[in-house]
C-alpha cells in the first residue's frame, strides 16, 4: 500500500532525526574518548591486566596475564589484548587511540542496531532504538574504558542483524547460508573478546531444534557454528576457551540480581547513580513491550533474546562484572523499540512484508 502525505512526510521526519542522532552519538562518543586520561581510562579492576597482556604482546612477549587482587578474573581471550597491542604498536598514545577506536564501536553499534530495527519493524523502530543507546549514559561512557565491553556490543549486534537477514532471506525464499556465516564469523569475534559468547551456540541450536521448520533452521544453524569453530580453532585448539570457575549456589541469585541492577555498577566509574535507571529501566520496560508486539514472530525473538539470555545463564555460575550486560543492551533496545513502534502505531512503516525477518514471505 502507497504512503499517503502524512506518514511519507512522518518518515522522512524520522529518517533526518536518524542522521542526526547517528551523528551525534559518533560526536559525543569521540570527544568523551578524546577528553579521557589514561588514568580514568584504566579505573575498572580488569583495565591494568589489559593493558599489561596488550603491551606484552606487543613486546613480543605473548599473551601474558597478571590477574588483579580483586574484581573480576583475568581475560582468557586474545582478542581485547590484541586490540590493546596494536595501539601500542601503532600511536604514540595507545590509550587515546584505543579509546577512539572504541568510539567508532559504540557509533557502530548505534547503526548495527537501527539496521536491525528498520528490518524488524520499520523506521520509527529504528529511531527509538537509537534514542534508547545514544543517550544510555553507560553505553557512552564505557567507550572511554579500558574493557572489551563496546566492541562486544559491536560483535554481538552483528551476530543478532547477520540473523535477522537470515531469517528474511530464508522467509523470502531467497540465498540465506551467507547470513548464516556471517553471523558465525561475528560471534567468532565476539568469543576472542569474551569467551561467554561461545555459549550462544548451544541456545541458539536448541532453538532451531524446537523450531517448527528445524531442518532449514538447524542448517542455517550448522553453517555459523562451523564458521565460528574454523576461526576459533587457531586459539582454542592449542589453550582453549577458559571458562573460569564456578561459584557457590548461595551466590547465584545475588549475582543475577547484580548483573541486572539499576544500581551504579562500579564505585571505580565516575558516573552518577541515577545513571543506572536511565540506563536500564526504560530498555527493559520497553523490551518487555517488545515481547509482547512480536509474540507471533518467535524467529525473531530468539535472535534477540539469545544473548541476553545466555549472558544470564552463564553469570549465574562463572565470575563476571555487572558492566557485562551492556554488550547485550543493543539488542534489547531493538526489541524496545520496536515493541514502543507497535504500541504508537508506527510498527513496519516502510519496510516491505517480505522482508520482515522472522515473517513468512506471502
């Protein structure tokens, strides 16, 4: 059906808001990365082991950790150290250029998911998802740190977008295998960052088994896992994927509760309290909203659930740091506002039915 005046007008609103909020996310986030000092920089408990195991490598010395007294363990993965190594290697001030690139992450991660939601549910999706990261106030200042936290979030939302497009190529009858793959390599990256990734895999299989076309599923889900074996293999082969230890039954419900608290995350982060609420309370009212608009697409829901998901299961029993959720936020800002875009009516302007990932093409 054509757009008449209004909604083509309403768009157009909406596609020049966009552009604006992207710019002003990569703005924001490259000035707070310009501004920061090493010592800010590295004030989390996990940032002196990063930079130590980045400035070995770089020295020709391997990945080498020196885990801190307190907070949580040592990284397992080469991928952070081995970002942290480059800059070393390249720049004058590492830490400055390791900051920045971290900016061009989160301002991708920003595009990442309007893409996602545009493809899900239309234009005024895209525009409250991007609202809902551009101004989460951890989602900005966490660039400016010395954690792995925001290129996961890039990796992550790659690995849920790379899904969705599977899920509208297979729908639409179209090629899907390379969307498979493609999401395959994005969470092979986002395992050498972290390696609870690796544990989507598993979750997303049992999906496609349950699934009520499981073998198209289970193929498309056979591709991205052989894709992220093959390029995890260099590594884990020879040292594994370091799954940490576990933790006593009497503290898993507290550790939930941590790691989805609106509580201020870290003494060491210099961000107000009331950071926390505006951080997480709107996007998970608004995902809750989302799960309801989208209940008949279950496809798609597993796509966005999956991470946040496993990211719950597996911190219920190995260590981590609360900030770990913000690498799952993006796709729960997807799932928001694309539920708030159905409740204000707005819900799939412009966007072609087939195309809709998760929907069967008519």
């Amino acid at each position: 059906m054509a757009e008449t005046p209004d909604r083509a007008a309403s768009n157009r609103s909406a596609r020049l808001l966009l552009v604006a909020l992207l710019a002003l996310g990569l703005v924001v986030r490259v000035a707070l990365g310009y501004m920061m000092g090493e010592r800010q920089a590295a004030r989390l408990p996990e940032s002196a082991d990063y930079l130590a195991a980045g400035r070995a490598i770089a020295g020709g010395r391997g990945l080498v950790h020196s885990a801190p007294e307190s907070g949580p363990a040592a990284p397992q993965m080469p991928g952070y150290p081995v970002l942290v190594a480059a800059a070393a290697r390249f720049f004058s001030l590492p830490v400055k250029a390791l900051l920045l690139f971290q900016a061009g992450c989160g301002a991708a991660t920003l595009g990442v998911a309007l893409w996602a939601a545009w493809r899900l549910a239309g234009v005024w999706a895209a525009l409250l998802t991007v609202v809902l990261l551009a101004f989460d106030p951890y989602q900005v200042y966490f660039v400016a740190l010395v954690t792995p936290v925001v290129p996961m979030g890039l990796a992550l939302a790659l690995a849920m977008a790379f899904g969705l497009e599977f899920l509208a190529a297979h729908a639409g009858g179209w090629r899907a295998w390379p969307w498979a793959a493609l999401a395959g390599t994005a969470l092979a990256a986002a395992t050498y960052l972290d390696p609870w990734a690796a544990r989507l895999v598993p979750l997303i299989g049992l999906a496609a088994l349950v699934s009520k076309d499981r073998k198209r599923f289970l193929a498309g889900w056979a591709v991205a896992a052989a894709v992220m074996a093959i390029l995890l293999a260099p590594w884990v082969l020879p040292h594994g994927l370091g799954a940490g230890s576990s933790a006593p039954v009497a503290e898993l419900f507290s550790r939930e509760a941590r790691l989805w608290s609106p509580a201020p995350m870290l003494d060491e982060v210099g961000v107000p309290p009331l950071a926390g609420y505006t951080s997480l309370l709107p996007t998970a009212a608004l995902a809750l909203v989302g799960l309801w608009a989208l209940r008949r697409r279950r496809a798609a829901l597993v796509w966005l659930l999956a991470a946040p998901v496993a990211l719950t299961l597996v911190r219920a029993v190995l260590p981590g740091a609360a900030h770990d959720r913000l690498a799952v936020m993006p796709a729960l800002a997807v799932l928001g506002g694309a539920g708030l875009a159905a409740v204000l009516g707005r819900a799939g302007d412009g966007v072609a039915p087939a195309s809709r990932a998760g929907e069967p093409k008519p």
